[in-house]
C-alpha cells in the first residue's frame, strides 16, 4: 500500500498534473475534456471525481446484478414457488442509507470549494476588463478601459506562467437569459437582465476557443455561438491598435455608404468615427475584422455578406435584421462599402 501510495506521489501525480499542464491547442469542437484556462481545470477537476464517484457505483451494482443473475438463475429440477424471502435487515437498510449520504457529503464538499475557488478568485489589478451583453441572438463585447465594441467574438490575451493575464468579465442580458459558456476556459454563467454576473478566463494557449450560448433564448439560441481569441501579448497589442481606429473610408464605395446612411441601417448599427449610432445591432466599425456573420451562423465572406443582407432570414430565421429590400445594384454597392470595414 505504501508502494502504491508513493507510486502515486512520485510518478502519478506529476503525471496527470502535467497531463492537465494545459496541452495541447484549442479544439475545432466544444470539449469540456481539454481544459486550456484555471477556472475551467478547477471545474474538470471535480467533474472527473464526479464521474470517477459515478462510475464506481455503475461497476458495482452491475457486478452486483450479474452475480445475482446467474448464481440465482432458473435450473431444470427447481420447483415453482419463490425462494426465501426476507423482510427487513438492519444492516443492510442502514449501509444503503450511509453509504450514499457519505457520498453526496463529499461530492457537495468538494463542488463547494470549487465554487468558492473560482467565484472567489481575487481578480489581480492588471485583469483585462471586459463587458458582455447577451442578445437575441448575438454577443456585444466592450472594453471599457480600451474604448473598443465588437461582437461574436471576444479577443483577449493569453496567460503565460512568467507573465499570467486574466480577462474579467462583466455578464449582462439586453432581453432574456442568455448564459455564457466556452467550455475549454470556464464553467458556464448566465447574463441575466437587470443584474450583473462575474467570471473569469485565462486561456493558457493561443488560438480560437468555441462557445455558446448555454440557456435557451429563443428560436435562434443554437445559433448564438461565441469564439474567443487568445492571442499573443504583441498581437493582442495589434489588434488592440486596429481595432482603436476609426473607420476607414474609402472614395471608391462612396455609393454604397451613401446607400447606407441613407436607410435604416443606421438605427441599428454603429460605425465609430460617423454619423452611424445605432445601438441595436453589432457595431459594424470592423466587420471584416470578424471570422463569422450571424454569430456564427456563417464564415464571414463577400459572397456569405451578400446572401446575409439580401435575405438574412434565409440564413438566420427570425433574427432582428430585416431585409433591407435592396436591388441587385444597391446590394453590390452596399456590400462593397461593408468589405472597406476592415
Ligand atoms: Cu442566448 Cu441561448
């Protein structure tokens, strides 16, 4: 047993933390497996005991029932009344009673002090501070120390163990319950109206992690996904930069922008740097800049622009952009302004 036990110190132990030592890239699906942040190891953690605690009971009782199932099968020479039967044991009411009292005693002990230590994880000065709403059936980002509003996708640095960086977030709902879940960086959290939720990420390894909303919020709530890019301090640092600058305007699509200040995308959509303020909509400053339409609901292409503002229904079915009722012409002029959004 000693053996066994410093078996498990020496080599084990090592072993399964390097293992969770964040290896490994973000994955091209949502994965609860491969946790990649600090909140989202601490919750692995106690899900893997929580399977480990499941999975003993499962081999028992089916050990159990096949044991009893042959030894006390059916054989040629048995007569036809019942067997024995027995009413009432002490011992065995009160091993079935502990035994799972115990159980949940620690499974609620060890929830628990995950729960305090990620909720109450003292939020270090130099944290990246970052809003989001919740909205049918999209994700607004600001970066209030920054002065940057994005959408759909949530740009952040990545944490080395040299130099660790941790991103707040500040959790809010413009409608219904949205919730918040990128499982390779945390548990989930719900946005909430009226009331403001907490939680933090720190992704250990560069690249795009892939969320959803977790919490049914209408007819489009599966196309409500999330990425997050964790990106070098320098890039981050770029992108930071480009995402501070105005718009561009560019004279060759002066038709096209003039198309669309002269409608009602303007109510909805803000484009920093002109006379756009809508706020109902994702701002549009740097459309280009973004990898997906629709939050996710397409790649974020010329051709996938086009079919969007022709006809989003078609694409995202009962989503709040309206089919602006554009000819072919207006259409092409629109989109190539859109594209001078980098
Ligand atoms: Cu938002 Cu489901």
């Amino acid at each position: 047993m000693r053996h066994l036990l410093s078996y498990r110190k020496r080599v084990l132990t090592p072993a399964l933390l390097a293992g969770m030592a964040y290896a490994g890239a973000p994955d091209q699906v949502t994965n609860i497996f491969n946790p990649l942040s600090t909140p989202a190891n601490s919750v692995y953690r106690a899900a893997l005991l929580a399977l480990a605690v499941c999975a003993a009971i499962f081999v028992s009782v089916v050990i159990l029932l096949i044991y009893a199932i042959v030894r006390f099968r059916h054989r040629p020479g048995d007569d036809a009344s019942e067997p024995p039967q027995i009413y009432g044991s002490n011992q065995i009411e009160l091993a079935w009673t502990v035994l799972p009292i115990l159980i949940v005693v620690v499974l609620i002990l060890v929830a628990a002090r995950t729960i305090a230590d990620v909720q109450d994880y003292p939020q270090p000065p130099d944290a990246l501070k970052v809003t989001a709403v919740g909205r049918q059936w999209w994700w607004e980002f600001h970066y209030p120390d920054l002065g940057i509003v994005t959408a759909n996708e949530l740009h952040v640095p990545v944490s080395k163990s040299d130099r660790r960086q941790i991103t707040s977030l500040t959790l809010e709902s413009a409608d219904v319950i949205h919730s918040f879940w990128v499982p390779q960086l945390s548990g989930k959290t719900d946005l909430i109206p009226n009331r403001v939720n907490r939680m933090w990420i720190e992704p250990k390894q560069a690249g795009v992690y892939l969320g959803n909303c977790a919490e049914y919020c209408g007819t489009q709530h599966a196309k409500m996904r999330l990425r997050v890019i964790a990106h070098s301090p320098e890039e981050f640092g770029a992108w930071v930069a480009s995402q501070r600058q105005p718009a561009a305007d560019d004279p060759q699509a002066s038709a096209g922008r003039q198309i669309f200040f002269s409608t009602s995308c303007v109510n909805c959509h803000s484009i920093q740097g002109t006379s756009a303020k809508g706020t109902f909509g994702p701002d549009l400053t740097h459309l280009m800049s973004r990898q997906t339409l629709g939050s996710g609901a397409a790649p974020n292409t010329p051709e996938k622009l086009r079919a969007w503002m022709r006809n989003p229904q078609a694409i995202k079915e009962g989503c709040l952009m309206p089919d602006m009722q554009l000819s072919n012409r207006e259409l092409d002029q629109v989109v190539a302004y859109l594209l001078t959004l980098k």
